[in-house]
C-alpha cells in the first residue's frame, strides 16, 4: 500500500548526465511522476530519449546525476528487493547454461525460503505464463516469445511488487507481442503487481495503460502525462476499435511526432547511454 | 556506482573520468605496475634478508641484478645471448616458411584437409622435448639440432592457425566474389589470404615463444650453444648467482620476442576486428 | 564429380594418408638400415614389451601422476585467483606484470632454479614446476572468460540481487567456463612437454627419464618406443580432456548453434 498520502513509487527531478564539461550528454533533464500501487504505467518517448536510462535508474542498477527516487518514502540507491527487471534481450539475460527451472529459481536461492517453497513458486509462475511443459528445456531451445515469457516468469516469482519492464517485446515478432501483451495483463491481475513499463510501440503503451507518461527528446521531460480511460479487461481486438482508442493513440503520437527532433541529440544521447551503462 | 558486491564491470572509465580525468585513466595504471614490480622485487630482496630463504638457494634481488650486470659487460654473456636469437630466429624463420604455404595449402583445399587430418592430428601433440636424445645421436650438440628442434616445435601451431585463418572466411564474401567471376587463385589472393593475415599473426606470436623454449632447451640439455648452455655449466659448477642471473636475462629475451610479436599481432588484428578468436 | 563420389574419395584419402605414411616409414627404414631409426616393425614391438605392461608401473604411472597432480593444482589456482581478476579492475592492473614475465619466461630456463630452490628432484619439485607453468594459459583464459561476461549477465544478477559467492558459483563461473576449457587444453599440451622437461632434467623415474637412459646407454629401440609413447600419452589426454568438456559444456554447442542463426 502507499505511504499516507505518498505514493509507492516516486521520481522526482531526475536527471542523468554522461561525461563532463564540454562534452556532457544530457541523457535526462528533468523527470518527475509517480506511480501508485497497482497502477500500470506507460512510459513513451522518441528514440533515444533515455527512456532506458531512466528505467535503470528507478531499478537503482544506475545513480541518476541529481534527483531522486523515491520507494515508499525511502531513497532507491541499489536495486530493491521488491522491484525485478525485465529486459529487452531476452537472449542475453537469461542464463544459457541453466535450464529453464534453473533460471527462474536463479533470483530466489537467496531468498529464505524452503525447497519446497520455491519449488512452488517456480512451477506457479511458470504456469502463469504458460511454459509448465517446457521446464528442463534449456532457454535456447525456444522461441523468442517463450524465451521472453521465461524471463517474465521469473521477475513473477521473485514475487516482486513492483515489475519494471524495458522494452520487452521489441525483440519479439508482432502477433506473439499481442499475446504477450495479454499475458502482462493477467499477470497484473493474478499476481497484483505494479508495473512501469517502457516502450516504443505506441499503441501497445495506450493499450495496455491506466496512465501514460510521454517523454520529451533529450534531455529528456515530461511532456505530459495521460489518462487511459479504457475498461477492462482490455481486448486486442475490441479495444482497439473503441473510438477512445483511437482518439488517444493519435493523441499520443502527434505529441511524440513534435518531439522528434534535431538527430544529433538523438545520437549523442544513444550513444553515451550505451557507454555509461552498467558503470 | 554499483550496488554492494558488484564490481565495475567492463569499462569503469566513465566512473573514473569523473573523478581524475587523465590522471586516473594514464598515469595511475602505470604507478600501480611501477609499484606491484617495486613490491615484487621488495619482497624477494626481504625474504632472502631476513633469512626466510637461504641465501645459498636463492640470492638476494641486489646481488642477482648486479650479476647479470656484470656479465652484461663480458664478451661471453653476448656471445651466447647472439647464438640463443640465432638459434630462435631460423628455427621461427624456417618453421614460417613452411607451415604458411602448407597452411594455405591444406586450408584453402577441402580435400587436403580431410586427407591429412589424421596425421596432423597424431603428429600435433608430440612435444619437441622428447625428440632431443633423437637429434642428441643424429645430428649432435650443433646448431642443426637446435634450429630443428625449434623449427618442428613452432611449426605446428602456425600450421594450424594458418589453416583456420584461411578457412575462416564469410562465405557471403567467397559467394559474391564467385558470382561476380572471381577465380579460384584470385580468390584466394585477394580475399582469404588477407583475412587469414590475423590469424598467422596470432600463429607466431605462439610459435615465436615455442621457438624461443625449444632453442634453449637444445642448449640446456644437449650443449648446442647458448645461453642454457652456459646456465648449465654454471649449474655443474654451482654458481647459483649466475644461474639465477642467466634465467633473468632469459626472461628478458623472452619478454622481449612476446612485446614484439604481440604488437604485430595487435596491428595486424585491428584491420580484422572480427577475426579475433583464436582457432582451438 | 559427384556428391557421392566426393565423399567415399576423401573417406578413402582419410584412411590411405595415414597408412601410406606408415607404409613409408617402414620401408624407408627397412632400407636405410641405420640402427638410430630402427624399423617401424621393431618399434612396436618394443613399445608393446616396454610398456604394456611391464614398465608400465614403473615410469608411466609416476608420469601420469606428476602431470595429474602439476595440472590439478594449475587449474584450482588458475581459476581461485584468475576469476577475481577478471572482476576487478585495479587488481588486474597490479597482477598484469608478473603475469606477463612469467607467461614469458621459457620454462627450461627455471629448471636449474627450481632443483636449487627446493632442494630437492623428488616429485614435489617436479609437480611444483609442472604445476606453476600450466597456471598460466588457465589463469589468463580464466580472466578473458570474466571479463567477455555480457554486461546483461551482470545487470540481470545485481536486479535480482544475486550477490558474492553465490553470484560467482552460479553466473561468473558457468559463463566463464566455455573460455576456461580453451585455457585448460593449452595447459594440458603445454604439462605434458614441461613433464618430459623436467624428468629428463633430473630424475630416477618417469617416461622422461627412460627417454633419458636409453639414449645413454644407446638403446634405440626403447627410446623410439618412449618417443610414441609420449605423444600416445598427450594425444589421449587431450581427447579425455575433450571429452569431459562435451559432458560439461553440452548447453554451450547448444546455445552456439542456435543463436548462430
């Protein structure tokens, strides 16, 4: 639950810089909004816009240069217990050595907690996202949306309140996104997590969202943030044919479409994002 | 800038430009191998000066490096030093001259390859060391011994790396240059022997070190001229300052060739970043 | 020529290769008659007298344990110190130099040394020496393993709060351990020539010292039976080594092949 009238997850005036002096990047300029338990948050942007960056930074994987995050009140200097991540690689994050079993319980080894508690939490979180058949596989040997969902099942059974998601179906081909994107949905249901999620795909934000934030280019604000005032439960088909969807997706994109802009900072921002990484 | 327990992964640059700039990134590496050698050569000098090690086994730092100056200053130290490079230089010469066209051969031929597998195969993992009493009574404590036991020792691995820097071409490459005409032989010219130019690089930067092993133990062992020669002799007459004083500069030759042979490697490899690994 | 015609051509220049180039030796020896390159026929007759099973107790196993052992500790040490150095920077740094001398140093040239040293030609010292200079392919290949880590691997345990010596049992090390083997089989070839090394330096057994005595006492026979069984001996080791790394690194051909695409 919230603080007394805070919220779960807070940002405030972040921002990231790489480099020093002349040759700063400002990754991120000045970021703030909050997130609320159980809220599912959209976070949109033109490419390049650091919206990666800012993902690591409320992971605490990063530091932002100034700013803070705020968890229930207390300050994300390392990666919270409660938060997992999901990346956009499946390929990369998930251990090629380990079967898929193995993967899941990876995170929760550490955690006190009997065999047989994690034993069920893997095989629960497994079934969530629908790959019990597949559990001594090893990673490679599935598709890429499956591979996906095993990474998802293990954020899940880290029983994590708040799941932070980075692009995560980019990599991944257009009809298992809808699938995917369905299956987040329940998970949000079933396993009442809160979840801010990062994308490119405009529509998927909108369809997926209560809120959305749209970002600014580099360096990066908020441009505005949207109410999604879709029903539930959202329908890859029906959804998408309401008037009010369409209305915010163009919405959305012709903010977006006025933020695309001089493709140096686009460039530059990229670039010294990937080189600041994992520092 | 990481969470407790996790190290500075990969580049750790962009942490420590911010805090020194070109300090941090130039002149603090250097300080602390300046400072690990001084430490190094600290400890060996205590450890023999506080009677931890019998000076009788292990001569002091000061007294082993002020050795080998002195006999840098003797005619007979660069005599044996010259026999040693001349030793390595025409067992690596020779062993280059024949296992790069051989590489080339069987590599850029399926055929010859799988014909001659086998023997590589077998005759590969024989170590030189054990044909040294074979040359010992063929061709005797002459230089002949030295450079084929040199030349066999770093053939093989140039022979092998020649091999899959000649195979290991794109094929994407091979396929366009054949649709556009290219022959056979012009293939090979312009295309698979630059790209295998990485891997005989790496290729004798191995062999130049085997050479170099090889040379000095037909010194050692069977008396060819050399520096292990005279190690050896030094070691019947139980002059340990020198013996220790000879493996220095031993070390320094080999140190020497590795320098050398790496930067031809790192240049040849930079015009080939994709090239990199090394073949198994 | 045909697809199959290719094929049954090279299996047979497979076989005929190898065999012709015996079929050589012993002729050419037959002819030459020279009693330092006895016959290929004589060889093996000797090689079987010798060392199966006569001599087999006597010099092979002393052999096989000194490499064993020399070989063992490398890889312990070689991955205990080289896993840490791949994680960390500045202790890289500092480890650089003396990694890099004594990578350098031939290995004949400490023989004198290591007898002085620790006073002794029994199996310590031999297992010592073997022992030090295998440390290095396995140190270095250990650190380049660490270090070629995808920083994703990293991201992923810290977010999950995979830490210390778990982290290094269940991440560093698998992910390192493809590059580890490559390391290890260099070590493997490189224990087997220090082996021969040091037993034909100083020793009073060991298939070393055999190749030593019989060409003192100009045996040829005996000694050409030892040569074989020297490269007999790596080449087996090699393919053991080999196979206990397709038994541990299955997931690695595995994953290999499918993102080859």
């Amino acid at each position: 639950m919230s603080t007394e009238g805070g919220h779960l997850l807070e940002i405030r005036n972040v921002a990231k810089t790489y480099g020093g002096g002349a040759k700063a990047t400002h990754a991120i300029g000045d970021v703030s909004f909050t997130v609320d338990d159980r809220e599912f948050v959209c976070v949109v942007g033109p490419s390049g816009c650091g919206k990666t960056t800012l993902l690591k930074c409320v992971g605490g994987l990063l530091r932002p240069s100034s700013g803070r995050i705020l968890l229930r009140g207390s300050q994300v200097t390392a990666p919270p217990e409660e938060m997992a991540l999901v990346f956009q690689e499946y390929g990369r994050s998930l251990m090629p050595w380990a079967s898929v079993r193995n993967n899941v319980l990876l995170p929760l080894r550490h955690r006190k907690l009997s065999r047989a508690e994690r034993k069920a939490l893997v095989e629960e979180s497994l079934d969530a996202v629908g790959l019990t058949r597949f559990i001594d596989h090893y990673p490679w040997q599935l598709s890429g949306g499956m591979q996906q969902r095993v990474a998802i099942a293990r954020a899940l059974a880290y029983q994590p309140s708040i799941l932070l998601m980075d692009e995560p179906f980019a990599s991944v081909d257009a009809q298992t996104r809808g699938d995917l994107e369905d299956l987040v949905l329940r998970v949000r249901e079933q396993f009442a997590v809160t979840i801010l999620f990062v994308t490119h795909d405009i529509d998927e934000s909108v369809y997926l969202a209560d809120r959305v934030v749209v970002l600014t280019h580099a360096p990066t604000e908020v441009k505005e943030l949207i109410d999604v005032d879709l029903p539930f439960p959202r329908d890859q088909i029906a959804t998408k044919e309401l008037p009010e969807f369409t209305h915010l997706r163009g919405h959305v994109y012709r903010l977006i479409k006025r933020e695309q802009a001089q493709p140096e900072q686009q460039l530059a921002t990229a670039t010294a994002a990937t080189k600041g990484d994992g520092a | 800038m990481s969470a407790p327990g996790v190290a500075s992964v990969g580049s750790a640059s962009g942490e420590t430009r911010a805090v020194g700039g070109a300090f941090a990134t130039r002149l603090a590496p250097a300080l602390v191998v300046a400072l690990s050698v001084a430490a190094f050569l600290g400890l060996w000098q205590f450890v023999v000066k506080a009677g931890l090690i019998a000076e009788q086994d292990l001569p002091a730092m000061t007294t082993t490096f002020s050795e080998l100056w002195t006999m840098m200053h003797t005619r007979e130290f660069w005599t044996a030093f010259g026999q040693t490079v001349r030793g390595w230089a025409l067992g690596l010469g020779i062993a280059t001259a024949l296992a790069v066209p051989t590489g080339i051969l069987l590599g850029s031929s399926q055929f010859a390859q799988r014909a001659f597998r086998i023997p590589v195969e077998f005759l590969r993992p024989i170590p030189s060391a054990a044909l040294i009493p074979l040359l010992f009574l063929t061709l005797g404590t002459t230089l002949q011994s030295e450079v084929f036991l040199a030349t066999f020792g770093a053939f093989w691995p140039l022979l092998v790396q020649t091999i899959y820097g000649v195979r290991d071409v794109d094929p994407v490459v091979l396929d366009t240059a054949r649709s556009f005409g290219v022959g056979r032989f012009e293939r090979l010219y312009r295309i698979k022997l630059p790209s295998s130019v990485p891997y005989i690089a790496t290729g004798l930067r191995i062999s130049s070190a085997v050479a170099l092993i090889l040379a000095f133990t037909a010194e050692l062992f069977m008396g060819t001229p050399g520096l292990g020669h005279i190690m050896n002799v030094a070691e019947s007459f139980g002059l340990t300052v020198q013996v220790y004083a000879l493996a220095l500069a031993t070390g320094f030759l080999g140190l020497a060739i590795y320098v050398l042979f790496a930067a031809l490697e790192r240049r040849a490899l930079r015009w080939h970043p994709s090239q990199r690994a090394e073949a198994p | 020529m045909s697809r199959r015609a290719y094929q049954s051509t090279a299996i047979a220049a497979e076989l005929a290769v190898p065999l012709a180039i015996l079929a050589a030796w012993q002729w050419w020896t037959v002819q030459a008659a020279d009693p330092k390159f006895p016959r290929l026929s004589t060889i093996l007759v000797e090689f079987r007298e010798l060392w199966l099973f006569s001599q087999f107790e006597l010099h092979v196993v002393p052999s096989l344990i000194r490499i064993g052992a020399g070989f063992g500790i490398a890889v312990v040490v070689g991955i205990v110190l080289g896993i840490p150095l791949g994680l960390s920077r500045w202790a890289r740094i500092a480890a650089m130099p003396h990694i890099e001398w004594w990578r350098a140093m031939p290995p004949p040239a400490l023989l004198p040394i290591s007898v002085i040293l620790l006073n002794s030609i029994e199996n310590r010292q031999k297992i010592a020496f073997i022992a030090f200079f295998c440390l290095f392919p396995i140190l270095l290949n250990t650190i380049d393993g660490v270090r070629g880590i995808d920083p994703a691997t990293f991201e992923t345990a810290q977010s999950y709060g995979v830490r210390g010596f778990e982290r290094i049992r269940r991440v560093v090390l698998p992910a390192a351990l493809p590059q580890i083997f490559a390391g290890m089989r260099t070590s493997l070839s490189l224990a087997v020539i220090v082996m021969v090394l040091t037993e034909y330096f100083s020793s009073t057994s060991g298939v070393g010292y055999v190749l030593l005595i019989s060409k003192n006492t100009l045996q040829l026979a005996p000694m050409w039976a030892a040569i074989v069984l020297i490269g007999l001996l790596g080449y087996l080791l090699n393919l053991l080594l080999i196979l206990v790394e397709r038994r541990m690194l299955a997931w690695h051909r595995g994953w290999r092949a499918a993102t080859a695409q």
